[in-house]
C-alpha cells in the first residue's frame, strides 16, 4: 500500500527481458493484479514510440467515454477501434509477470531487452531505443485524437 492509498505510484527506471513466452517481469514495487478494483491496460502509444500500462481508474475513464460515443459518429468509433486494437488487459501473474502480445511488441519494436519508466500514474514499456515518436500518420493522429477526446 503506497502513501496513496490504493493508488500505485510508478517511480523510477528499470530494465528487464521478455522470456521465451513473452512474459515480462514487472518491478516488484509496481506489481498489481487484475482484481476486483478492475484492470491494467497495456497500450502502443505511438507519440513515445513505446507501450504505456494504464491503472484501473484511467481504464475506466476509456470505458466510460467508449459508452458516449455513437454509432452515427463514424470517426469517434474509428478512433476507439484504433486504441482498442492497440491495446490488451495485462495482469501480474503470481511472480509478478505480464504477456504481452507479439502485435504490441511489434509496434514498439520491443525484441528482448526493454526499459521501465514510471511516470506516477502510470508507466511505460519501451526497447532500450525506442521506435521514433509518430505524431504524423493517420493511425497516430485517430488515437492521440481518441485520447484526448477521453481527456487522457
């Protein structure tokens, strides 16, 4: 329990490496489970090149504001299938490692090797050099669009 509350602060920088099964070990101060206070979401966020996990209480905001919008706005719907495809629900397994899936991996061009950067709310997955930011592309511009909209 953290000075917070419930509230996890993710501080610091770590290193790690993804074993055979795409398992990575999350630092022991920032483990969490998949219990009844919801959900960790692992997401590509293309503006950092790299893979931000969300707590619980930002995934809500998402599902809340994914509640609003309308099948007759076509381009909200294209911006939340854009963050939902780049995104998967992670917990902590008892030894405190998460799988992350080959197609996150890919985009943040993570092979083996990866850095942890807390960023107290919540924190990022990268390779030791990350892929260069996209702020650009289509893609990029619909998610970075969905979030803000989310007001993330």
């Amino acid at each position: 329990m953290s000075v917070f509350g419930k509230t996890k602060l993710f501080t610091e920088r770590y290193s790690g490496r993804l074993d055979d099964k795409n398992r990575l070990t999350i630092p022991a101060a920032w483990r969490f489970a998949s219990d009844g206070d919801g959900s960790y979401m692992a997401m590509f966020y293309p503006a950092r090149g790299t893979i931000l996990v969300l707590p619980p209480d930002m995934v809500r905001q998402i599902m809340e504001a994914s509640a609003r919008v309308g099948l007759s706005d076509p381009d909200k719907q294209e911006a939340m299938i854009t963050l939902g495809e780049n995104s998967s629900v992670v917990s902590c397994d008892k030894v405190g490692r998460i799988v992350l899936g080959e197609s996150l991996l890919a985009l943040a061009g993570i092979k083996r090797e990866v850095i942890f950067k807390g960023a107290f709310r919540n924190f990022e997955i990268s390779a030791p050099a990350p892929k260069p930011p996209d702020l650009t592309s289509d893609k990029a511009q619909r998610l970075l669009r969905a979030l803000k909209e989310l007001g993330l």
